[in-house]
C-alpha cells in the first residue's frame, strides 16, 4: 500500500507531497487538469521507460518517492527478492531520472539496478491506464495471475517446479560442457598416462635412491678405487714403515714421558693401529667387490633416466614416486568423468522427472484459468460486458523455472466477432473494466495498490453503480487509487485529491490538495455539473 508519494520536477508538478489512505483513493480535477500525472509518477517509480517531456519546465532532473507498506511478505517470490530485509513492514523507493539518460533507483536508501524495481512492482503495483493499459495483460504476468488462483497446491507445486528445473538444468549444463570439452580431456588424459607410463618403464619405483648411487658410483671408478686401495695395503704390508712405528712406539712406552709427549705417544699408537686396520679392512673389500661390465650400463642407463625424470616431476626418487601416485589418482577420475553415460542417465531422469511435475502444474493452470474465465464473465455482465466473451489461450514455450506454459487473454466485445488477443481489439475502456472484473475475481492476491484511471468513463445508470460498486468491494482488499470524474465514485471514497493548475506568466504548474469535507462537497457540486 502506498503510505505517501513525494514527486519533484515531474511533468508539472514541481514538488509535491501526497498521502493516501487504505481503501478507495480518488483524483478528480478539471479535463485536462494533470489527474493521470500522478499515475504516471507512480509507475515511473516503479520502472516504466521514461521520456523527454517528462521533465518540469526547465529543469533536468525529476524525482520520485514513495513509503511504502508491505503485503504478507509470505506471498510468494516477495520475501526472495535481495533488497527487501524481511526486518520492517515499510520500505521507501525512489527513482531519478536525468535529461542525460540515467537512472537511480533505491530500496531503503540502498542502490538497486531498474530491473530489480521492475521485479518489485507486480507484488506493489497493477495498473490499467491510457500510457500504462497493456502491461498486466502481458503472457508473464498473466501466468501470475492464474498461479495466484491456483491455491496452496499450485504454489506448492510450483516450488517443485523451478527445483525440478534448477537440478535438470545443472545437469544438462555440465554433460553439454563436457562434450564440449571431451577432446580436450582426452588429450589431457593422455599426457598424463604418459607420465605415469614413462616413470614405470624406468624401472627405478623400487631403489633406494641412495644404494643406487653407490654401486654406480662404485662401478664406475672401480679400476681407479681397487688399484688406489691395492697399492696402499701392499704398501703397509709390504714396507717396514707400520713395523718401525710399532718399535719406536714401544721403546717410547718404556720411558717415563711428560704429559705432552704421553699425548704424542697416544697419537702415534692410533696411527699404528689404523694402518693395521686400514690394511685389513681394505684387503676384505677388495675381495668383496667384483666388477660387471653389464651391471655398470645397466646403472648407467638408471642414473640417467632418474636424471631426465628429476627435470620433469621432482628432484629426488621419493617425489617423483609420489607424483606418479597423484597423476594415477587424477587418470582414475578422469576416466570417471569422461564416461558421459552415467551422466546422461542422470540429466535423463531429471528431465523426466522435470517434465512430469511441470505438466501437473499445466493440468493445474487449466483448471484454475477455466474457473478464472467463468469469474470474469460474472464480473463483465455487472459492468456493461454482458455480452463480450473472454478466455485464456494456453500454448507451449521453451520449458523453464516456471514450467512450459504460455498464456494469452483473447476477447471479443461483441457477438459474431471472433476471439483474438485482447491487445488487439480491445478498447481502454474494455481494458480497464476487465482488470476490474479480474482483480476482483482473485480479491486478496497480494497485490498492494491498484490504479484506475476513468474506468467508469462512458457509463451511466445501473452499469456505473454495478461498477462504483465493484471498486468499493476491490478496495476492501486492496487500495485502490481511481482518477474518476464520476461523483458517486468520489463520494464513496476514503481521501479525495483535487488536481488544479496554477498558470503564471512563463509556466504552468500542478497543485494537488487533500479535500477536507466542505471541499468534497464542493468538487461533488461541480461533478454533478
């Protein structure tokens, strides 16, 4: 509901405050005094394309502002929208517009985009004026308004819907990415077995790295280390210099030394036994090993494929193991991922199961828009329709989050005449008497605010009482703001606003006021004529 609206610089109000009250709001004024300038404001607000004349006289920049009160935020997709809290049951939005071509829209002093105000309006905002007739008769909306008729087990059913969907979609997206992109992992694929090939046939996953290089490095200086070795115990063997320093460091023992030389003495008996040593464990070496010409080019080709591999996947044996184990992991979900058939079967039972719940909600729609059509007519024949013929058309679009129905409204105002789409063949008047009959119809759909603007424009007698009288009813469960030129219309109203136009020498501007109660009686003098 619309707590107040503020409009500044716009057509030709320059700045002007106006609160409404729930129920029936009416705008009567002179004929071309400005009444439907407020109407516009609102659904330029709310995201209607704005154009050039709708600046005030020299200026280059309007503004519009509205406290709004909100419906049941439990109505469906309104609590979903990212710029209302849920916190508060009030918000403020507002738009400005420049000469340049540019929008500002907020949400609770919030920036938001344009098309998210546009999202915002359906919960807000129905309208059915000259500059503004079409929009609520448009295929989205009016597959709104049959889902709004089909209850509890519609909305249900819709839930399950756009869930459906989302899965199938998800689905279909990553099968289509990946044959899209198969060749590219498969040749992925590839490489990697590539690597995992090439590190297995070295042969070097079971060495020790350490004990490799050492018979290499054992082999391949054999003839330098065993001659080196052999020439050494033959010298301590052979030579008497191991048998001097035993003699010498015998007869040193029997003297008594001082403490320096004692130390010397030591040194010199290590030196002894070490050559002994030396000379013993040399010769147990050099009868140990044996050198293999084979064995040497085999440990040759070893050493320098684990060089190779050391460029490629890691400086030492353990981290080029352990890459091979990690690729291995990778081949085995790729090949996993590659295998589309388990994936198709799933894409396959989503779409079915999509599919499935998407013709309930059909089957659903059908029933409600059947019993929507016989509402309506009831509706038409109190309001001079009687003998128009109305029905919604359903045909098949592209399946998505809402189904794969598309509605359209055909009327025919006279008998003989053939049904077609209401955009077509429908006058403004017929327009707004069957937004009437529809709203009226589904009392209480969560709408906020209506707009009317001379719905009652041509009728007279009966027929305008009938449909005073459904704006009364409508206004018990929604607001209604009505620009009227109808005094029984204004005198069943709960605020009445007088549009007036100022002239001065250079410009014209808009005054709009609240009627108190001798204001009403003299603006209902005037529309009685």
């Amino acid at each position: 509901m619309i707590r107040s609206l503020y409009i500044e610089n716009f057509v030709l109000l320059q700045s002007q405050r106006l609160t409404f009250a729930p129920g029936l709001n009416v705008i009567t004024g002179e004929s071309g005094a400005g009444k439907t300038i407020i109407l516009e404001a609102l659904t330029f607000l709310f995201g209607t394309q704005a154009h050039k004349e709708i600046f005030y006289p020299g200026t280059d920049e309007c503004y519009v502002e509205a406290l709004i009160e909100l419906p049941d935020p439990r109505i469906a997709g309104l609590a979903e929208l990212p710029f209302i809290s849920g916190s508060g049951s009030e918000i403020i939005v507002s738009r400005k517009f420049r000469r340049a071509g540019k929008s500002e829209c907020y949400v609770d002093n919030r920036l938001v985009t344009l098309e998210n105000i546009k999202r915002l309006r359906p919960f807000l905002l129905e309208s059915c004026f000259r500059t503004d007739a079409l929009a609520v008769y448009e295929p989205e909306h009016l597959l709104s308004v049959i889902d709004c008729s089909t209850g509890e087990a519609g909305a249900e059913l819709s839930g399950g819907v756009s869930h459906a969907y989302e899965l199938y979609a998800s689905l279909n997206n990553e099968l289509e990415l990946l044959r899209r992109n198969k060749s590219d992992l498969e040749r992925r694929r590839d490489f990697l077995a590539f690597q995992v090939d090439e590190i297995e046939k070295s042969g070097l996953l079971g060495w020790n790295e350490e004990e490799l290089q050492a018979e290499y490095e054992l082999l391949a200086n054999f003839e330098e280390l065993t001659q080196s070795f052999q020439f050494l115990v033959e010298f301590f063997n052979q030579t008497a210099a191991v048998q001097v320093i035993g003699e010498k460091t015998r007869a040193l023992n029997r003297l008594k030394l001082p403490s320096r030389a004692s130390e010397l003495l030591k040194l010199l008996e290590s030196v002894e036994s070490g050559c002994r040593d030396f000379a013993s464990a040399s010769d147990n070496f050099l009868s140990s090993v044996q050198y293999d010409r084979q064995r040497l080019a085999e440990l040759t080709s070893l050493m320098e494929q684990l060089s190779s591999l050391q460029r490629k996947y890691g400086s030492t044996l353990s981290e080029i193991a352990a890459f091979a184990d990690s690729t291995r992991r990778e081949l085995q979900d790729m090949e996993s991922g590659l295998d589309e058939s388990a994936l198709r079967e799933k894409t396959l039972q989503a779409e079915k199961a999509y599919l499935t719940t998407a013709s309930e909600l059909s089957q659903l729609r059908l029933h409600a828009a059947e019993k929507l059509e016989s509402l309506i007519r009831e509706g038409l024949s109190d309001i001079g329709l009687e003998k128009s013929r109305i029905r919604f058309e359903r045909t098949e679009k592209n399946p998505g989050r809402n189904g794969f129905d598309r509605f359209q409204l055909l009327f025919s105002a006279n008998p003989g005449s053939e049904l077609s789409p209401l955009h077509k063949v429908a006058s403004f008047g017929e327009q707004s008497r069957l937004l009437l009959a529809l709203k009226t119809a589904l009392l209480g759909d969560g709408t906020g605010t209506i707009l009317f603007d001379e719905v009652e424009a041509g009728l007279g007698g009966k027929i305008l009482k009938k449909t005073v009288a459904k704006l009364c009813e409508l206004s018990k469960a929604h607001q209604v703001i009505a620009v009227t030129h109808s005094r029984e219309l204004a005198s069943r109203s709960g605020l009445h606003l007088l549009v007036e136009k100022e002239a001065g020498p250079d410009s014209t501007t808009l005054k709009v006021r609240t009627l108190t109660e001798s204001g009403r009686e003299k603006e209902s003098a005037r529309l009685l004529g």
